[in-house]
C-alpha cells in the first residue's frame, strides 16, 4: 500500500536550521521519493518502508534536540504525480 506523508519539522530552540537540515538530509539518504518545499517536505513510498524511515529518522531528531514539534499528514495513496487541474 502506498502513502504520501507532508512532514512540517519545527525545532523550538536557536538553532533550528541545522536541525531541519539534518532531518531533511537523513531522509534524502533513503530509497524514498522525497520533495521539498519552503512550507514543508513530502515523503512517498509504500507505507511499510515509508513508516520505518520515519520512525528512525524522528527519534533521532527528537534525540538531537532540546524541544521541538513535528506535524505529519498521511494519504492513502501516491500522491506524488498530483498536478491542479483548474
């Protein structure tokens, strides 16, 4: 089964920035499509592979920070492909 997830990383500390990077990078690193934007990062992918990057990749976020927040949206489905048709 394929999911889309829209991740939003909001580390609450001064340096935030290396944080967001660090996340981003990790996820890069993985087999899954990953896109990006200013508001938020996207993760596609079947849900079993999709779901254990995350899981790593957020504890070990959450380990490098003092505080922080993560906001996470799943669709079923591949979503990647989507283009506004009006």
């Amino acid at each position: 089964m394929d999911i889309s997830v829209e991740l939003t990383f909001s580390p609450l500390q001064d340096d935030f920035e290396e944080h967001i990077i660090n996340f981003i990078k990790k996820l890069r690193a993985s087999d899954l499509m990953v896109l990006e934007n200013p508001l938020s990062t996207q993760v596609f992918g079947d849900y079993d592979l999709v779901m254990g990057v995350l899981k790593s990749d957020i504890k070990e976020a959450f380990e490098l920070m003092d505080k922080g927040l993560l906001y996470m949206k799943i669709v079923k489905s591949d979503r990647s492909d989507y283009e506004p048709f009006f």
